[in-house]
C-alpha cells in the first residue's frame, strides 16, 4: 500500500485560495517549526513548568507583560470567560457552572454575534458566561454597552473578525475605555489578526489569537495580557482547561512559529499586488469578468484578487462556479463570502505561482474560455 497521505486515505488535494481557514487545516508549518515539535513529541518534560517557561520566553521576545500556550482561539475565549468568573477562587475554578454565582454576564456587541465555523455563543457558554447583546445589528455605541452593565458583569469580549459587522460598531478603543471606567476586564478575541501587540498596547486585559493562522504554528492558540490575568487563566489547567489541554509538541512548535513570525519578512501590500497584477489581467481578457486589487475589509495588510462574474454574459451563476472549482482531481477553494453578489475572492498567502495559474486555467475552463 501507497504511504502517499492523498493515496492512502483518498483525499483530494486542496489549493487553498481562501486564507487561513480551520476546515483547511489553517496553514502550512514551516520545517523549523516541526523540527521542534519533533523534538517536543520526542522527550518528556513537566508540562506546567513547560507551559510557564515558553510563556515567559514569548512575553520576552514579545515585551507583553504574560502570556500563555493554549489549545486553540476558541479553548483560550472559553478559560478568559471563566477566568473572569472564577480568577483565583478554586471553588469557583471546579464549579464553574454553579449558579450561586450570578456575576457571570458577558457584555458582546451584536453585530459580533457571529459563525466562525462554530457560534461565538459555544465557546462564551462553555466558559460559565452568560451573554448580553449590546445595541444592535448594525450599530452599537458606547451608550448601548454601559446601558447593560451592572453588578452581575464578568467581563467585556471584542470580536476582531472580518465575520464581524464593521460599519457603525464602536471602535476597540472606546470598548477598552468602558473596561477602564468600570473597572470590567476585555477580552479580544484576534484569532487571525497579524498584529500580536496591536490590542495589548492599547490596554486590553487579554488578546487570543490562533496558532495556526498568521503564525503559521500548529494546532494551538496564545493569550497575551495583563499579568495579573494571565496568572489567573493558568488555574483553568485544574478546571475547564484540563478538558482542552494543548501537547508538549504544539507547546513548542508554536513557540518557535512566534519566533519565526515576528523576524520574517512579511510580504507587502505592493509584493501581494505584483503577484496578483498578471493573474488579474489574465482574467480582465474574458468576456463578464472583472477582476481588480481589493484591500482586507478587517483592516489587515492583506490583498486579494476580488472577481466579478457578469452571470447575464457568462451564463453560469457564481455559486456553480465556486461548486466547479471544488470539483475534479484538485479542490480550488476561494474566498467564497460574495458569492450572492456574484463575486469571490483570491488570497495569495498560501498560493504558489503554479497553483495561480492552476486556478486561472480552472476559470477558464469553467466558463468554457
């Protein structure tokens, strides 16, 4: 029998157009930083003392105050909930959900109530939270926040997400100063952000992000925050935290993505648009299609091919185009959210030259170029 992974299993390969996706595995790791799994997975350590040690490595190499390894952005929302509800109270810590304990309202504003793959709501729940929605869809100022505050506030939480409404919601900023006026901790969950201080420096109480999207680590995740609450977090080893305790391999291997990641050179905006220009002309050449340089809506240093299918001219909808284009020997994913506009999107990050000009023929088989 093959030990080719794609033979072995039957699994179809995947170009992965759409960014750092979870139901694509996040993104590629480096050799350098499955060297140190490897040598992780290889040896025995006490895994608190390892978990203390990498921290304060990366909260050196980072000048943060503290931060901490976990299993994944969504493990580190759920022990931040509870870290708020319980802190240092072990009786609280092992029962979490009783509810004796009223003080557990988590304030979200409701245009961040969204579906990352799973309901922001689960990992909040799971944490002991109870949430309260401020303002509304489309709109949510300082006023709609205070509005729910009382005594039975935990915690403010910060969703930093291109899933997230951005028009007419308030600034991270002013969420931060409520946290400082009322003495409420914020949480901000930047799982796929690029920025690792950005939050920090600006006062939040504790900052998630994903080990295995810009980091480009393994299955993982990192809090970075305040001392004071990071100290308070490592308790959920003896609670919550024990049910999504991370591997000493992914302890190390996303240490060594951290450090990788902030020496590399990025590439930049006007990198990712030279390797995007041909493409884009390619495709500007056939009849209904558009296709142009469109900067991250979130706000991130990231562009992307946005195209446009004029289905009056190519007689196929985009929805039966993104089908096509997962279809076949070679799955094409791309950054399918306009697809109802008749639209999608190309993200380069995880894209190599062959696998561009593979997309390109693609489209223009599809569309019968």
């Amino acid at each position: 029998m093959s030990d080719n992974i794609y033979e072995k299993f039957n699994v179809k390969k995947v170009i992965n157009a759409s960014g750092k996706m979870t139901i694509l595995g996040g993104s590629r790791v480096n050799y350098d930083v499955l060297s140190y799994m490897k040598e992780g997975a290889s040896n025995f350590y006490e895994v608190k003392d390892l978990l203390d040690k990498t921290g304060e490595y990366v909260s050196r190499i980072l000048n943060v105050e503290a931060s901490y390894i976990v299993s994944s952005a969504s493990s580190g929302i759920a022990q931040c909930i509870a870290t708020t509800i319980s802190k240092e109270d072990y009786s609280l810590i092992m029962n979490l959900y009783n509810e004796d304990n009223k003080k557990r309202e988590v304030i979200i504003p409701k245009g961040h109530i969204i579906n990352y793959g799973t309901a922001i709501d689960i990992p909040i729940s799971m944490g002991g939270g109870k949430i309260k929605e401020a303002g509304y869809s489309n709109k949510c100022e300082v006023v709609d926040v205070e509005a729910l505050i009382n005594d039975n506030t935990a915690a403010l939480i910060y969703i930093k997400s291109h899933h997230c409404v951005q028009k007419g919601i308030l600034d991270i900023e002013d969420y931060i100063e409520i946290g400082e006026k009322y003495n409420l901790p914020v949480i901000v969950d930047a799982a796929a952000e690029e920025d690792l201080i950005k939050y920090y420096d600006l006062g939040a109480d504790a900052v998630i992000y994903s080990g295995t999207k810009a980091l480009e680590g393994p299955t993982s995740g990192i809090v970075i925050g305040k001392r004071e609450f990071i100290n308070n977090l490592k308790f959920q080893g003896n609670g919550i935290g024990r049910v999504m305790k991370i591997g000493k391999e992914n302890i190390l291997g996303l240490t060594k993505a951290i450090e990788i990641y902030i020496n590399k050179n990025k590439l930049s905006i006007m990198e990712q648009e030279g390797r995007l220009n041909n493409f884009n002309q390619e495709l500007n050449k056939i009849n209904g299609v558009q296709a142009i340089n469109k900067r991250d809506e979130a706000g991130r240093a990231i562009i992307r091919s946005e195209i446009s299918f004029d289905e009056n001219i190519t007689k196929i909808s985009v929805v039966d185009i993104t089908k096509r284009l997962k279809s076949g020997e070679i799955k094409i994913y791309t950054r399918d959210y306009k697809a109802s506009l008749g639209k999608i999107e190309i993200d380069i990050r995880d894209v190599s030259d062959d696998e561009l000009n593979i997309i390109l023929t693609k489209i223009k088989d599809i569309l019968k170029v």
